[in-house]
C-alpha cells in the first residue's frame, strides 16, 4: 500500500460530520483515521472530491488541514475467542482492559493484548474443507466450546494444522491453499455472514417469563420488539430474558442507556450459575456497552457489531439471542447524524432510510442451517423507547413491519406495579402456530387450547370490567362476573412475575402451564358455583390468596389445587 | 496555546460570530474575544471549515461588529479549576465568582464536557442518602450515585422541596457537599435558594453555579457543565458523596433548543433538536461512583412539566435516562399538603439496592412495598366511591380510604424544615399502615408484622 496517496486532509469539522478531500481512493463505508488522535471514521459519502466521514469518537481539537489517514477496510469487528464473559464498546474494543474515563486515545490502545489460546486440532490434513469445516477448539474459554471454523470464502485442501497446544493471538493454526487461517478474523459488520439456508424447521425459545412462553412465545431464529414508555420495565425484561432464556450464546447490547444498567447486568451475570452448563451466566455472555454519553455514532455501529457477533457464534452452531437496548436510540444517532449532512427528513426528522437500515437489522435474524451443516439460529430482541409512550411514532411503527413479534409494554400495568408489563391486548406473537404445532408434537397437546382459553378470559374480563365501570358490578350476570374475576386472577397469579424474586424470577415450561390450567380450573370451578346458585359477590369475596401466592409459594402445585377446590366447594 | 489573533469577521447572526482566516482551531475548543467596547467575551468552536471558524459567543453578540472583534483561540475545550477551594464559593455560568471573593484558583483543571465513565468501572449503587423528607426517603429512597429527577408544574413547591434536600441530606456522617446549578431561575427563586442553603454555605458544604433568568442563554448549556465537573471531582478525588441539584432542566431544554433554532438544525419533536436526548445523558449519566474510589454523585434534576404533561420532550426524555422519579401531583398541593408527592406515580428504582437489610431498616423494603401496593388499592376504592358513594363501599374498600388519609398525615406532612430520620420515617408509616385489616397485609413477613404492629386486640 503507499502511504503517501493514502492520506488526505480535513476539510471540516461539525461534531461528527467530518469532511474531507484528497483521498481519491477511498471508497463507501471504509474505515479512516482522522488527525494525531487516530479517530477512526466511516466514508458515508463521496461526492467528487469531497468525502463526508462519520466520525465514531469525540471530535474535539480535530481542525481543518489535519491529515486523514485510510485504512483499506470497512467497518469490521474482530471476531474470535475472548468474547465471552467480556465487555466491549460498540466497535467491538475491550472495555474491560480500558481505563476509567474513556477519551478517544485510551480506546484505541485497548486493542492489544497478548493472550495465548490453548488450540485443539480436530481436522487431518490432507482434507478438502469447504467454509463452516471444523478445524479445531479453543479449549481455554469457559462453558461453551470454541470453535475454529473454516471462514466463509475459504475452501480447498487442509495443508497445514497447528497441534496441540498454546498458540499466541496473531498465529496461523491452519492452512487452506494459500491462505493461512489464525484464531481471529476481520469480518465487516455491515454485511451478514454467510450461511447454506434458512430452515424449514422449527424450534421455540424458552423464555422463562410465563407471559411471554405462554401467551406470546417466539421461536429460535425469530425477531421481536419490546416497545414501552420509560419505566414500563423493557431494561428489565431484556435482562430477564438474557438470564434465564435457554439459548447457548447471549449478545446485549447497551446501546445508548445506562451505565449503571451495564454494570448490573455485568454483576448479575456473573453471579448466576447456568443450570445447563454449570458455568457462571457471564461466560455465554457477550457485552456490547455503548451507553448514553459514549460516542453517539459508536451507538449506530454497536448493533451491527453485535449482530455480527451473533453470526460468528451462530456458524459455531449455536442459537445465539441478541439482545438490544434500545434501538431508539441507535435511530437517533442515525438521525443525528442525517440531519447534520443536510439529508432531507422525513417522520419527525428520521432520515428517509430509516426503515431500510431497522430491515437490515432485524433481516440478520433467522433459524439457518449455515455452511458448516449445523442448524443455528440468531434471534433478535429489541427495545423500542417511543417518544411520549406514542406507539404511533416513525421508529415504533417501522420497527413493527420487520419482526414477527411485539412484546408491548403497557404504563398503566406498569404504573400499577404489574411486571412483566406485558400488555395482553397489544402485544402479538406470529410464531403462536408453529409453537403450538411444535407442543402438540412434543407432547403438549392441550397448548394451544389453554393459550386460547386464556387470552379469551383476558379479553372478555376487560371488556366486561369497562362494561361495569359505568353500570356497576352488581347489575351484571353471575357468569360475566366470574370472567372478571378471572381475567384478575389470570393476571395475579399466573402473569405477575417479580424479575427479584429468588424463586419465581423465571419459570419452566411445565410449571407455567400447570400453573395456568390450575388457575383455569378454578375459574371454571367458580363459574360451576354461580350456577348452582352461589351468589356470585361470595364467590368474589372467597380469599383467593393462596392462588396468587402459589407462583412464588407453592412448590407443589397439587397441594395447593387440593386445598383451594375444597375451600371452593364449601361455598356451594 | 494558539497566541494568533484573528480579526477578520464574516457574519455575525444571534450568538454565533464566522471569523474568517483562522489557522489551527479545533472543534469544540474555547476561545476569548476582545471586543472594541472594551468587553472580553467567551466563544466556543461550533464548526470548523479550511480557514472558518464558526463561534457561539457566551455572552452574546450585541455591540459587536466585523472589524471590532479579536479572536484567540484557547488550543483547548473550556475548562475550570477543580479543588477544595470551591467549597462555599457562587459562581456563574461561566465559573466566574458572584460572591465578591477572589478568582477560584485550583490545583488543576478539567473540561466542562468531562468524559464518559468506562461503564466497567461502575459501582452499582448502594448506599441510601437519607434526605430527611419521610414520604422520599420511606418510598422513593434516593441512592447514593443515582439520578432521580423531580417532575413537577410550575406553581408547586418544587423548589422548596429540592431546597429542602440540598439543606438536610446526609450519608451516615461521611463528608457531604451540595452542588446547586441554578439554571434560568428568577431572582426571587435564586435569593430563596441562597437564604436556605446559608448554613450549608457557612459549613463549606456548598457550592453554586447560578445562571440567572436573565443571564445569558448560552451559559445556561454551561452551567450544568461546570457544577458536574466540580462535583466529579470532589466526589472522585477528594472523597465527598456529592448531591448535585439541577433546576430547572425545563429551562436548560430551552435554551438547548434556542441555540439549535439560532444554528438552522432540523427539529424532532416539538421543536427541540433530535440531539436533546444525548444532550441530557451527557449531564445526567455523570452522576455514580467509581470502583475502588470513595465518594458519589448524585444527581437531582428538579424540571417543571409544560402544562402538566409528562409526556412532553423534557420529562419524557429525562425519565428515559434518570433511574426513577418523584413527581409531585397538583391535586394534593391544592389540599396543602406538603411536600405534595405523588406516591403512586413516583419510583427510584434503586431503592431495591439502597433501601433494607444493612442499608436502612430490615423492615424497609417490605413496608414499603406494602404501603405503596395498599396505596394503588385505596385509589381504586377512591375512584369507586366517586361513582357509587363512600355509604356503599365495603368494609375493606373504607378501610383503604381511612389508610390514605393516615399515610397522608403522619409520614407525608411534614414541615419544611423538618428533619426525619430514617428510624422515624418508618414508624410512621408502620403507623399510617397499621390502620388497615391485619388480613390485609399479605406484602409483609409475619415475623415483620408481629415485631411492628400493636397486638391485633389493640385495633
Ligand atoms: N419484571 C419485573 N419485576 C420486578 N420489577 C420490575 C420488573 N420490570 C420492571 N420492574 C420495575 O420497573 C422499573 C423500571 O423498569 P426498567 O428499567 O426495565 O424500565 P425501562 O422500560 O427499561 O425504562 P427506560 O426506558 O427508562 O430505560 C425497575 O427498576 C423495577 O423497579
Ligand atoms: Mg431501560
């Protein structure tokens, strides 16, 4: 490369938005280096000579004449052993190596470390290998095996494959043809990672949130969005989910939210032991932390990083659950930085593109079979933080036509202290069908019916509740006055889920349906009595509290069906 | 330093002055500007293009003219000194003294901007302040190193309640200091500040940064600014658990909005610039603590809702960085009760940290729970009542109601200059919980329940 045609000079300066000329050769989306601080910046547009730069890190002092340096690259992550159980920043560098104050230089050393790997080889040379071959394992990198796989775009005879042993960082373990393959790749995260086939099959998630695996389940490979106001509990839910959900790999992102939040999830995880693995949770977790007062472009990188991340384990051939909060504020930065090229808006001032670049997210989702031969999954969830709680807003609305799920959070569920606030009457879930095929093959017939049952309860008691707002319990019928009762008991008993309670913060699948039939039955139960001519008032009356309760103190569900059917049945 | 001077004016428009010829000035550094009235004024880069600097001038640009201005550039952000020497001093949006003292000369000094906090280097926070104010520190404890905002409408105490904070809050006796940005506020309001903060002041527990209604608008961006910077540090290095007041953020957003109207930027939603959400975080993500270093900061914006709406831009995007809120309800002002908070509405969501075993009182957090929860019922039973009179109301629903009124008069009321303490605080609300039904009180353990209520024949 020659250096000296590689370098051009600012031209000017606005936050961000870097211009630049002289460097003829630069083209879309590559990575430049701005000034003596070696801001790394995006080529975003070229126009004749001009070329506007997105710059990722702080530009102050930054001037016009200051030198512009290129890379070669486009945007690329790093990928290879190491990641779990660490934090990174957006660009994918290790936060947990970096100072305590992060001004642009201190990031860009972090870069270098000097870990040895323990490299297992598991291929013979001699082999044809084709992209997604198995090479071989890292074996020093916690729970979940390491695996060196051949990388997309490489294939031919196996000539050479290090043996056993301790390999430094930049070392070849193998040799394909010409090209020598080490433990770490460079892959642009702007474009997805390759693989043979989106699967026909199907296979569910496990979320652990009873509201969620019963009423809204998704599946592996799919893509939900989590919108709620501020406080509905979508941070919560998000953590709740990358604790407890039975997928191999988790990637959270923190994109522009809380540092505090970062540092609990860190702490949480690594508190918890994985029931499955019998690893600590931190180590099937990788951390990207851009949060709010980091670098807002960094913000709109961090999820293409993560997802990225995603696809690397994903080719391993696990299902990977991506985890972003909030992708509000990466349309922000998206927004932020149009509005300063002078794009024309469009929604709200959102750059007219905003919807292509959600599809180009959330389209990196699925259940695949990649090129290895293994069928994983990346599965997407995302927060969404609605200006005002107003669902109707441009990033809500346009999020809404690329997933498959909606997991609304509701303010007054929330504000009346009701967590998971899930709303049942505004969320939806288009994986429900396959999720029901895929019980009733796994011996769950009764399902779907149950789910059916339940989101009628639900519906049909808040219909009937506004119903009595205005004419007053009393003057309804017995029956109806049962349905309110149990939409209130579906609510209480089954939904609620406290995310601190040290039994109930997550929830099998068996549990959780043993659960709903119990409160089902009882409902049913209750309606028998009015029937038999039991005023309904005494049934509304009855103390149902052992009910409620039995989420969080009833490890044996029958015990607690006995008792409450007999207290029921001396009523009659 | 650049000792270069430039001279050569472009345009000047609202605060923002092109000087034309400049070689070598970054983005985003500070420059000082010698008028020909005889005046020295700030700037700050805005942009930078080959040889134009585009400035905003702090104290605006009336009087000026192309041909009267000199420029020189700093080489660096704006920044002020840091130290123990602030302790005690006022000052305004540009650091300079109010109080009549001598130039705040410290041991160092930092950019305003400050820098983000390697997110793996926080502490969670832990530990509770104890604000002295019952119905807070009971319900929505504040926690040493959060962020919790006040939201409230113009005409209700606010000010009075965020004074009474800053006047009483305390950690357990570790060293404690106030930082009070004033950003925007009357005369009247700075004068009240200043008389109820006087033997915080007088202690050397105190700092202000005041930015006047009619100071300049553009110091109002910089006066959060230089209050966090100072707090950084004597929480981070010099060891204090550091409580900064900031009211009233309406007003910063306002201002933050002026000057993006004066630069042509494409609004979002009601006018404010997209960039308003960012803009906050940079203030409001500075509060926390550090591992493995003393101190904290806490941070207590104080902003009024326009027009009672919570979900206009200011509070909206404020609840979407802060950890919780305490808002302040007008209905219960009009009955005079103060502080008028609205327990329901308001939420610190790291109480669940602060609050409990080893940090308050190991009934806390269950009581607590139990109040609130009781509180949600008694509102319904309020809202039932409305419709079909209290006469045809339950037993339990009236007893609901009767425990609204007793949380309201013995934990909620409370003089201005009334301080509780934590042991009192929750007795009081064991008091106002006591009214209900024994039945009633599912939320708290039955150990916790015999050791804190009269024997069930006493009701
Ligand atoms: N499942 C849950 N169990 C118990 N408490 C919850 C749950 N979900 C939410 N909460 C409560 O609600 C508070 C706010 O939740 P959370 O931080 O998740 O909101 P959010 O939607 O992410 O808000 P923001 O948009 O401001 O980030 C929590 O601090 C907690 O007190
Ligand atoms: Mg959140």
């Amino acid at each position: 490369m020659d250096g000296v045609t590689r370098q051009g000079r600012v031209h000017r300066v606005d936050g961000p938005l870097v211009e630049a000329h002289d460097l003829p050769e630069a083209s879309m989306y590559e990575v430049v280096e701005l000034g003596e601080q070696r801001i790394p910046a995006e080529v975003v547009a070229i126009d004749g000579t001009k070329l506007t730069l997105q710059a990722f890190e702080y530009t102050g002092g930054l001037m016009a004449g200051d030198v512009v340096r290129r890379t070669g690259r486009p945007l690329s992550a790093r990928l290879g052993p190491g990641l779990l159980g660490r934090v990174f920043d957006g660009l994918l560098r290790p936060l947990s190596s970096a100072p305590t104050w992060l001004s642009p230089q201190t990031l860009a050393s972090g870069e270098q470390q000097s870990t040895r790997w323990h490299f297992v080889p598991n291929a013979a040379p001699g082999e044809e290998l084709r992209p997604g071959a198995l090479l071989g394992v890292v074996a020093d990198t916690g729970a979940i095996e390491h695996r060196v796989l051949v990388p997309p775009g490489v294939s031919g005879e196996l000539r050479y494959l290090a043996e056993a042993g301790k390999v430094p960082e930049g070392a070849a373990v193998a040799r394909i043809g010409p090209t020598e393959i080490g433990l770490f790749e460079q892959w642009p995260v702007r474009r997805p990672r390759p693989f043979a086939f989106r699967e026909e099959t199907f296979a569910p998630l496990h979320t652990g949130q009873r509201v969620l695996d019963l009423l809204f389940p998704i599946g592996a490979g799919s893509s939900t969005a989590v919108p709620g106001g501020f406080g509905t509990g979508k941070t919560v839910l998000l953590q709740q989910l990358a604790k407890w959900c039975d997928a191999d790999v988790i990637v959270y992102v923190g994109c522009g939210e809380r540092g505090n939040e970062m540092a609990d999830v860190l702490g949480d995880l690594a508190e918890l032991t994985d029931p499955r693995t019998g690893g600590r949770m931190i180590d099937r977790t990788v951390i990207l932390a851009n949060t709010s007062n980091m670098p807002m472009m960094a913000r709109e990188a961090s999820v293409f990083t993560a997802i990225t991340v995603a696809e690397y384990f994903r080719d391993m051939g696990y299902h990977v659950v991506v985890v972003a909060d909030s992708t509000s504020r990466w349309a922000e930065a998206l927004r932020e930085f149009a509005s300063r090229t002078g794009a024309l808006p469009a929604e709200e001032g959102y750059p007219a593109d905003l919807s292509s670049s959600l599809a180009a997210f959330y389209e990196r989702a699925g259940r695949v079979r990649t090129e290895g031969g293994r069928v994983a999954a990346v599965t997407v969830v995302g927060a969404v933080s609605p200006p005002g709680g107003d669902l109707t807003e441009p990033v809500t609305t346009a999020t809404e036509r690329f997933v498959r799920g909606v997991w609304s959070l509701d303010r007054d569920l929330a504000y009346s202290r009701h967590y998971p606030a899930v709303s049942w009457s505004a969320s939806y879930s288009h994986d429900a069908e396959a999720v029901a095929a895929w019980q009733s093959g796994h011996g769950n017939p009764g399902w779907a019916a149950r789910r059916a049952r339940a989101m009628t309860v639900l519906a049909e008691a808040a219909r009937l509740s506004e119903l009595a707002e205005i004419v007053g319990t009393r003057t309804l019928p017995g029956r109806e006055r049962m349905t309110i009762l149990g939409g209130r008991l579906l609510r209480d008993a089954v939904l609620a889920q406290s995310a601190l309670s040290p039994v109930d913060a997550t929830c099998s699948g068996e549990r959780g349906a043993a659960l709903l039939q119990l409160v089902l039955d009882v409902v049913d139960r209750c309606m028998t009595l009015v029937d038999r001519g039991v005023a309904a008032t005494e049934v509304e009356q009855f103390d149902f509290g052992a009910l409620v309760r039995a989420r969080e103190e009833a490890p044996d569900l029958a015990v607690c069906r006995t008792a409450i059917t007999t207290a029921l049945e001396a009523l009659a | 330093m650049n000792d270069l001077e430039y001279g050569d004016v472009r345009s000047l428009e609202g605060s923002l002055l092109v000087v034309r010829g400049v070689r070598g000035a970054g983005w985003d550094e500070s420059a000082v500007i010698r008028v020909d009235d005889g005046s020295e004024r700030h700037g700050v880069v805005l942009e930078v293009a080959d040889d134009l600097a585009v400035l905003q001038v702090l104290e605006g640009t009336a009087g000026m003219r192309p041909g009267g201005v000199r420029v020189r550039f700093s080489g660096s952000p704006f920044r002020v000194p840091l130290g123990r020497a602030w302790l005690g001093r006022t000052c305004d949006g540009r650091g300079e003294p109010l109080d009549g003292g001598p130039p705040i000369l410290g041991t160092a000094t930092a950019a305003v901007n400050g820098w983000p906090l390697n997110p793996v280097e926080r502490e969670p926070p832990r530990e509770p302040v104890l604000t002295g104010v019952s119905g807070i520190d009971a319900l929505t404890t504040v926690v040493r190193g959060q962020k919790l905002p006040i939201f409230s409408v113009p005409g209700l105490p606010h000010l009075r309640l965020a004074t009474q904070i800053a006047a009483q809050s305390s950690a357990a006796g570790d060293p404690f200091v106030v930082v009070f940005a004033a950003m925007g506020l009357p005369h009247a309001d700075i004068d009240f500040v200043r008389t109820a903060l006087d033997e915080r002041a007088a202690a050397g527990e105190l700092v202000m940064v005041l930015n006047s209604a009619d100071d300049p608008v553009i110091e109002r961006l910089l006066t959060p600014r230089i209050a966090l910077t100072v707090a950084e540090q004597l929480a981070f290095v010099e060891g204090s658990h550091v409580l900064v007041v900031m009211s009233d953020m309406t007003s910063y957003c306002e201002a933050v909005r002026e000057v993006a109207a004066a630069r042509q930027e494409i609004p979002a939603r009601r006018a404010y610039p997209g960039y308003l959400y960012s803009d906050l975080a940079s203030l409001y993500e500075r509060c926390g603590r550090i591992r493995g270093r003393p101190g904290s900061v806490t941070i207590m914006p104080v902003l009024t809702m326009p027009a009672g709406d919570i979900t206009h831009p200011v509070p909206d995007l404020t609840g979407y960085i802060t950890e919780g809120q305490i808002v302040l309800a007008e209905e219960l002002n009009a009955r005079g009760l103060y502080p008028p908070l609205d327990v329901l509405g308001s939420l610190s969501r790291l109480m669940r940290h602060g609050a409990g075993p080893g940090r308050t009182r190991d009934d806390h957090l269950e009581i607590a729970a139990q109040a609130v929860a009781a509180l949600a019922r008694a509102r319904q039973a309020a809202e039932l009542a409305d419709l079909i009179g209290t006469g045809a109301l339950s037993d339990t629903d009236r007893g609901y109601l009767a425990y609204a009124t007793a949380l309201e008069d013995s934990l909620l009321r409370q003089r201005p200059d009334d301080c509780r303490t934590f042991d009192d605080t929750l007795d009081r609300l064991w008091q106002a919980v006591s009214v209900l039904p024994r039945r009633e009180l599912t939320m708290v353990s039955k150990a916790l329940l015999a050791s804190h209520l009269p024997a069930a024949g006493a009701r």
